[in-house]
C-alpha cells in the first residue's frame, strides 16, 4: 500500500511539473509573440512629420561641458511617450559631437549622438532597430534648428535619396538642478538606414570628383545646394556630403546625398558665414557650386523636378506652426528669389555656368574647417 502511494506522489508530481513547464512555454510564447505583435519598425520614426517631445534626462550639464576633441560618453535616460500614449524610459548614452559647432563657444547647445542599447523596452518603441542617432541641437534660438529640419523636409520632397529628419520637442533634465530646458531639436536618420531604405550601401571612406558620382543625382544635389544658398559642402572631402551606392553591383556611380544645412542662407545662423576663399559677403548670396559643363540643359532633369513641386515646398513652409509669421515671410521671399532665377533664362545661364569661370572661385573645394583650392 504504501509503495501504491510512493508510485502515485511521483505521478502526480511528474505531471504538476510537466502542466508548470508546458504552461511558461505558452506564456513564454504568448509573450515573444506580444513582443513580435507590438515592435515597431526601423522606419518608423520617419514615416511621421508630427512633432516628437522627449525628455532626455541625467546629468546634462557634464554632457553639455564636454566638448573636447576626445568627448566621452555620458550614461542618461531617454523618456518618452509610445505609440500606445504609454511613457517609456530608456536608458542611452551620449556624447556631443561635430567640430565647428562644438567648439562653438557662443552656441548654448553642441550637436549630440545618442547611442541605444538593444533591450524589448526600445523594440516595442518608436525607436525601436535604432543604435545610433544625430540629435541636431540649436545654437541659440530655436527658429534656426526648425529652418533646417524644413531644409531636409524640401529635400525629402525632391528625392528619397535623401536624409529623413524628424522635429522634436526636447527636455533637458539635469539630475542636479531642478530647472528643465525645453529646446526644439532634430533627429536625423542614420547613414546606413537611409542608404537601406534606398536598397545601397553607405562608402563613408571613399573620396571622388563629383564628376565620378552619379550625375543626374549630383545636379539635383547642386541645385538644391543653390537654392537653399548653402556652400558649405564638397564631394571631395565628403564635407557634409555622404555618398552611398548600389549594395549588389559596384558598377554604378555613387550618389552624392547632402546634409547639415546650418551654414546656409536658409538657415541664416548668427554663426554662419561663407569661406573666406569664395569671395562672398553673406551666406544670403547664393553661389552655384555644381561643376562645370558645357550645355546646361543636362540640368532640365532636376530644375523640372523643383519647379513641380514648387507648390508643395511653397505648402511646406506655409503649413509650419513653429515659425513666426516674419520669419515664414522671409522663408517665402528667399523662395521666391530662387523661383525667380530658374524662370529668367539669362540669370540661370550665367549662375550655372560660373564654375566655368577660371577668374572665379568654382574650383575652390571646402574641406571642413580648411578651405583648399585646387
């Protein structure tokens, strides 16, 4: 009899343990498969034009001193609400980055990378896939930070071969003081995943003429370039100037993809003037720096492509609840001055072709914080 209840203790208690096991593994499934259910994609963070609002919070005012050419990274907390109005919290690093704005001394706020950790918390976020991301910081004002994130806006407009940028409302929480910052800031999509959603590869090292990319994309750039009144930029130091290319074949020329507008007279910083070599008393004077060509009907491709959405730009700019009505109506004019050039023939010859000029300066090259002629 009793050896008739040892065996049935050791039934029961094989099966207790088989209904325990078998249960976490529907629970254990049920979650991986909630998991599944509630991560975002890479891209999400993008696809939406709506402002963003994040705390970043630790110890900002160690981060914000940091700006040597060795900077450190800081450990912080980013909090934020989810696509479910749920908030989150979690935890990154940053360190600031960039050289001119950096060392900047009259600028408040360097530019910052965040760099996240792999955790469910930031799969089931709107971050989620994101390891590294440039948070564009304003100088001083605001206003300036909201002109460049409506620079890549009218980019993203013209061509996907372009880097996706997304307004966000920023608090600044410092661990040791009770004031907060609210600052308005960029995020912009990372290389890699920009070239990815473009089915290429980022080539972050290889230096070319503008003559080696790929040609119809470089006029598109150049007159972009133009029209925002950017000089600040080179293909052959890959001054704020990425290059990505077909990630199956090597046969096809890289595209040249622009970025950090801050140094244009779109953006009109207080910090920002054009080099010294150029020749030009403020950034408000637009300079063509495509190369030289003899016919410019090889740039019909690209002026069709902004005259066409002349209107949606025009729209953009307009339809911008964080600009004050002055500053819309400077936006609007400078507009204007560009429309204007692509419509009188005589003007747009004589702008195209100034990198012919050899009494001019197209064939001053921009190399950071160097200025080479070549």
């Amino acid at each position: 009899m009793y050896r008739w209840l040892y065996y049935n203790v050791i039934f029961i208690s094989i099966l207790a343990i088989t209904f325990i096991h078998s249960e976490n593994r529907v629970i254990g499934f049920q979650h991986s498969q909630q998991l599944k259910k509630n991560r975002f994609k890479i891209t999400d963070l993008f696809e939406s034009n709506e402002m963003l609002s994040i705390t970043i919070e630790g110890d900002i005012k160690k981060l914000m001193r940091d700006r040597g050419d060795d900077a450190s990274l800081h450990s912080l907390s980013l909090k934020f609400k989810n696509g479910d109005s749920s908030e989150l919290s979690i935890p990154i690093e940053a360190k600031t980055r960039g050289n001119f704005r950096r060392k900047l001394g009259s600028c408040i706020y360097p530019p910052i990378m965040l760099y996240f950790t792999e955790s469910d918390a930031r799969e089931t976020s709107i971050f989620a896939g994101q390891k590294k991301l440039k948070l564009v910081m304003p100088c001083r004002n605001d206003e300036y930070v909201i002109k460049e994130w409506l620079a890549y806006q009218m980019y993203n407009l013209i061509t996907p071969q372009s880097f996706r940028a997304r307004l966000v409302k920023v608090k600044l929480k410092d661990s040791r003081k009770k004031n907060e910052d609210q600052i308005f800031a960029i995020l912009l999509e990372d290389e890699d995943d920009m070239a990815r959603r473009n089915n290429k590869k980022s080539i972050p090292t290889m230096k070319l003429q503008p003559t080696q990319t790929d040609s119809l994309a470089f006029h598109r750039m150049a007159l972009f370039e133009y029209l925002i009144g950017n000089t600040d930029w080179s293909v052959q130091y890959l001054q704020n100037i990425k290059l990505i290319v077909n990630d199956s074949s090597g046969s096809e020329s890289p595209v040249a993809v622009p970025y950090d507008f801050d140094m244009s007279g779109w953006v009109d910083a207080p910090y920002a003037k054009p080099a010294d070599a150029l020749f030009l008393q403020s950034v408000k004077t637009r300079r063509f720096r495509g190369y030289c060509v003899n016919d410019i009907s090889v740039y019909t491709p690209a002026i069709d492509q902004f005259l066409a959405i002349r209107k949606d730009i025009y729209a953009l700019i307009d339809s911008c609840q964080n600009l004050s009505d002055k500053t819309k109506k400077s936006q609007i004019d400078f507009l204007d001055s560009f429309y204007k050039i692509l419509e009188d023939p005589q003007k747009l010859k004589k702008d195209l072709l100034y990198p012919c000029d050899k009494n001019g300066t197209g064939n001053v090259v921009i190399g950071g914080l160097q200025n080479k002629i070549e």
